[in-house]
C-alpha cells in the first residue's frame, strides 16, 4: 500500500492507494505552525479507523506547495512509517517522461497533473485544477508542458470579496439559477460562480485555438464538482488527478533506482 501526500494552499490531502485503486482519500487544514504530532496522530487515526497496519504501507510520496510545511510533513511521514517519504521536486523532475517548464518555478502539483494526463490520454491536454488557485496546465501528446494559466480559485474570490468590502457576506459556492440576483447572496454567486464558469470556458477555448483545435480537457481539484454546468466542458472529471499524478511520479523514480 502507498500513502501519497498531497500539501496545497489549503489542505493537506492523504491518499491511502492499493495496487488499483484509492481506498481512502483523508483532507485536513493546512497549517504550517501546527506541529508535527498533531497530524501523525490524525493520519494514525484515519489508518485504524480504516483497519490499515502501518506496516502495511511501504511506500509514501509527498508533494507540496507550502515549503514551510514541507519539512513537518517528511519529519512525520519518516518517524511514522520507518522510512523517508518520495519528495516530489527539480532534482527528480529529469526521471520523469516530462518535458518541464522552468523547473524550479512550476508547482509540483501541476507537474503531478500534468505526468498524469499525458500518462492517460497520450494527447494534447489541458488540465483545470479547481483548488486555492485555478489553474490550467496545458501538456502536449509528447509530454512537454506547454504552458499555464493561473487564476484566484473561487474560494478565493468569493474570501476576498468578504475580506475586502464592509457589507458583502461570505456565501456558498453554488450555481444561481439566473444572472439577475434579486439579492445580496445571489448577487455574489451570480458575479463569481457565472463568472467563473465564463472564464473557464474562455481560457479552454484559447488554449485550444492555439494548439489548433488538438486538446481536451481535463477537470480536477477539490471544487470541481462543484460546476456542474460546467462539466460538459471536459472529458472527464478527475477528484483524484493530483494524486494519481504524484503516486506516479513515485512509482517513476522507484522504477528508475531498482
């Protein structure tokens, strides 16, 4: 059994994966000042609720967007398991089949999108991650990577409108059923969640344009079901696409050192 850690932003996403598919998918806040017995007793928590030895992982993976959460994460995965966790970054990116954009720039998270859509379509695509940041990363049927696009995530619009004006409330991501909100709450959906379904579509549709009509769509991130009016736009909509991408990566370098 593999665990594959997955640090974004906002959460911290633990993926428990046997052999052919995700058992457990675990999320939890991401904070880097929360120190690193809090979260070796939640992941040993999910692992027994869940009827899982720790024995019986032998492998961990761990890709992160957050350095200062970087280290507590590898210090916990090590100590709980007995071994050092896999740690996703430039100085494995040259095992992968990935032509990388600026190694030391690029997310490991759109990396790990991206290995896993050029693994499983073998075409042009353009991957839509719906999490803290929007973004789109566009890799190409040969396997370099094309290209990204990078966006304020919903969550995000719809928090810095609440942060930064005196009247407007906090709402839920929900999709309105007219353009026309009759109030404040509707107003807000209308603005962003139309909005954003606008923008997606617009982004899709020039990344398209520029590879000559060649690329299909990809959807995945915490909030990508949450459009559904969107969901004709992609051929598929993939919660697990970031996860499968670094078990890969995992699975790349252990291959590439055996």
């Amino acid at each position: 059994m593999q665990i594959i850690v997955d640090i974004g932003n906002t959460d911290a996403v633990f993926g428990l994966y046997d052999q052919t598919a995700w058992l457990h998918i675990w999320r939890t806040p991401a904070r880097p000042d929360e120190p690193v017995k809090s979260y070796e007793g939640r992941l040993r928590l999910w692992l027994l609720e869940a009827s899982i030895s720790l024995s019986a992982v032998q492998t961990t993976v761990l890709s992160s967007v957050v350095p200062d959460l970087t280290p507590t994460m590898r210090t916990m995965l090590a100590d709980l398991f007995g071994f050092s966790p896999v740690v996703v970054g430039p100085g494995v990116y040259p095992l992968l089949p990935l032509d990388i954009l600026r190694p030391h720039e690029i997310g490991t998270d759109l990396v790990a999108n991206a290995l896993a859509a050029y693994t499983r379509y073998q075409r042009n695509c353009v991957v839509v991650d719906f999490g803290t940041a929007l973004t789109f990363t566009t890799v190409s049927g040969t396997g370099k990577i094309l290209g990204v696009a990078i966006a304020p995530g919903l969550k995000t619009a719809i928090r810095s409108l609440f942060a930064n004006t005196a009247q407007l409330p906090e709402v839920p991501i929900e999709t309105p059923t007219t353009a026309l909100g009759d109030n404040t709450t509707h107003a807000i959906q209308a603005g962003v969640v139309l909005g954003y379904e606008g923008l997606v579509r617009s982004l899709i549709d020039r990344i398209r344009a520029e590879l000559n009509g060649d690329c299909i769509a990809i959807a995945t991130g915490g909030l990508s079901g949450r459009l559904p009016s969107l969901h004709d736009a992609f051929v598929d909509v993939l919660p697990s696409l970031t996860l499968d991408g670094i078990r890969l990566i995992g699975e790349t370098i252990a291959a590439s050192t055996n």
